[in-house]
C-alpha cells in the first residue's frame, strides 16, 4: 500500500428542495466518487469514518473520510482495485478490500495491510464479492470459472447474454483468520449477492443473477457444509414461465429473522413493494406499496427502511424514501436525483445505494445530480428526520 497522505474536503452544505432538511454534499463534482455497496459497512463503528472511493489520483481509490475533520485518508489505489465491496469490520478496527484475486486486509490504527486470501484458477473469472459473518471470521465468495465470463459489450448489455451461457459458478466459505476456503456449491448458473446470516454463519444466502425472466428463482438458502439448499419464495418451474414477478437486492435484516427485498409484479422499476420472508417459517410481510426503491436497506435499530426511488422519466426529482415498519408510513428524506446511468468506470457508480449510520442517524448516499457538467458523481449525508 502507498504511503499514507491526507487530503481536506470541502464540504457543501445546502437546504434540500423538497423537505427543507439539511443535505451535506461531502465531496466535489471534480472527481468521481461514491460510497460502497448498499449492504457493506460504509461507516466505522462510532460513526465518525466514512468509507469512499474517489479516482482524483487519476484512478479509483479508497479513502477514509473523518465526518469530524473533513480530512480524508488515502489508502489505495491499486490497478484491478474493487471500490464498491470494500467494508469496515463490525469492531471498526479493519477494513476489508480486494484487487483483482487477492483479498486484503487493513488495520486502521497503523495501517498495515496484509493478504488474507488468493482466488486460484479457473476459479477466478471475476473479482471478489465476499458478504460477511458479522464476526468477520468468514466470508462467502460467489466465484465463475474464467472460461466463461462473457466478454465484448459494456454497461448493462453484458446482463442477458452472461446469464445465457450458464456459466461454472461455485460458492466458497473462506476462514479469514487461515485463508483456508470450503467449497460449499458448484452450480451451472451465475451464482451472486453472497451472504451469511447474522448471528447465525451456518445460513448462507445467494442469488441467482439475470434477467427474471431467464432464472428459476432469485434468492437460495443454503447450510455451510453445502445441505439444506432451498429456494426463497417466487419459484419458477422453468424460467420464462408462469409468475413475471421480480425481487431483487436481497439482505438480512439486522436481526437475521428475515431476508428482505424489493419487489416489482412484472416491470422493474413499477409498482414496487418491500416485501420479507421469515427464513425459518418462509411467511412472506408485506410492507406495502413503495415510491420505486431500487435499492431498499434496513437501519440498523430496525425501525426505518430507506430505498432510493427510480425515475425513467425526469430522473432528476427522484428521492429517498423513508419507510417505517411499524405504521408503514412513508416519507420523504431528501431529493437524490441520481441518474442511474454509468458514470466513472462501473454501471454502478450513479447508483444511490442508501445506507445509515451506526446509530441509524444519518443515512449516506451517491448522485449524480450536482455534476451534470462533468458526468461525475458525489457522495451525500442526511439526517433521519422523523
């Protein structure tokens, strides 16, 4: 890892339109930045770091940004760099990151960085896309045989035609104290969204990726030692038969009881739901009619669910929504605006991906809405004003 150098913010408050709250814009349109994936750990423990990607040395690279001193700290920006699966541990000690087949981690306090797993061949067509035991003693990694990436279009048109070729696609349990991986399935199917269960890292969850209309059933449960394997709801006999429902952008709810998610009843994007099955009695809770989250996520005291609305048209009033569970009352956070478009070097980069703060506070997010001019995007913080 490069030698460790600071750089200062500036950041830009600013009356958000729609609710009158105050919205902090914490890093400029000059540079592409955004924060990780929506179900990665994007604060430290207290609260005090943010976790963000930034390409201002000329290339994607991860920093962490103190939301006390608007200081950021530069830590890498390796080639082959993955920006968006990079995490806290749930002590705030480590961050976890990956380039290319290696995974690493990094000790915040003296910033030693040490390799901690190495993806073999022909297991490692893709990166690392580990999801987490909330002990992070384990990680669970969806690997695709090299031999059959799908290779030669940009942007989303890679979607159908990788999900076509039915590639060899394996789930790995990796002890992240030894390195020593498991194999726990192997499966003819894009195999995606690797997660264990908290408090429980014997139940893990994954998806089958693509289009809806060409996969049996998005969501699976499996055991760690590779039994038990079953379907989570909405289950096709064949593909591109009976239900058009879609669900997507599954994750445990804090408390591990239920697997979470959007659901759309036959177009992405229109008349979308947040719906949770219970793992152990399968009951499907209905949340309710939603404004069109993409990306829907628990906070953590389990009181909220926040989403990022999708907008084909006028994409530029879109908001964040704030759910409550209790009354499923919805409301309005903020004005998001975010474009959804590729931006930077990833389909993903103008994607909101809302997430909160460990004390459920503040909720941090990605648009593209301040930098038109420049097709970059920023990193935002809210509060959660109820």
């Amino acid at each position: 890892m490069a030698s460790a150098k600071w750089h200062r913010e500036k950041f830009y408050r600013f009356s958000d339109p729609v609710t009158g709250v105050v919205v902090t814009r914490l890093t400029g349109p000059e540079n592409n930045c955004h924060h990780p994936y929506f179900y990665c750990r994007a604060f430290s423990r207290d609260g005090r770091l943010l976790l963000y990607s930034s390409d201002r040395s000329g290339r994607p690279g991860l920093y962490v940004l103190s939301l006390e001193t608007a200081e950021s700290l530069f830590l890498t920006d390796e080639p082959g760099l993955d920006t968006f699966m990079a995490t806290f541990t749930t002590d705030g000690r480590f961050l976890y990151y990956s380039v290319g087949d290696v995974l690493y981690r990094l000790e915040l306090k003296t910033l030693k960085c040490e390799e901690v797993y190495r993806q073999s061949a022909p297991y490692n067509g893709r990166g690392i896309y580990p999801g987490y035991s909330d002990d992070f003693q384990l990680a669970l990694l969806a690997q695709m045989h090299r031999d059959d990436v799908y290779h030669g279009q940009q942007g989303w048109d890679f979607f159908q035609p990788q999900c076509r070729l039915k590639p060899r696609c394996r789930l790995v349990l990796v002890n992240l104290s030894t390195g020593q991986e498991k194999i726990v399935l192997e499966e003819k199917c894009w195999l995606g969204h690797p997660q264990i269960r908290p408090g429980d890292p014997d139940t893990l969850m994954y998806c089958h990726e693509g289009p809806h209309y060409l996969i049996d059933t998005r969501i699976w449960l499996i055991r760690a030692d590779g039994t038990g394997q079953r379907p989570l709801g909405y289950v096709r006999k064949t593909p591109a038969s009976g239900s058009s429902e879609i669900v997507t952008h599954e994750y445990f709810t804090p408390d591990g009881r239920y697997i979470a998610y959007t659901h759309f009843p036959g177009t992405y994007g229109q008349q979308g739901s947040i719906r949770m099955t219970q793992i152990d009695t399968g009951k499907e809770v209905n949340l309710g009619y939603v404004h069109n989250y993409s990306h829907p996520y628990h906070s953590p005291d389990s009181r909220f669910v926040v989403g990022d609305e999708m907008k084909k048209t006028a994409p530029g009033s879109a908001c964040l929504w704030l759910l409550e569970i209790a009354t499923r009352q919805e409301k309005v956070l903020c004005r998001h605006g975010s474009s959804f478009a590729p931006r930077g070097r990833s389909t993903q980069d103008a994607h909101p991906h809302p997430n909160f703060s460990p004390d459920s506070r503040l909720v941090v997010f990605t648009s593209d809405l301040a930098s038109s001019s420049t097709g970059n995007c920023s990193v935002y913080l809210v509060p959660v004003v109820t």
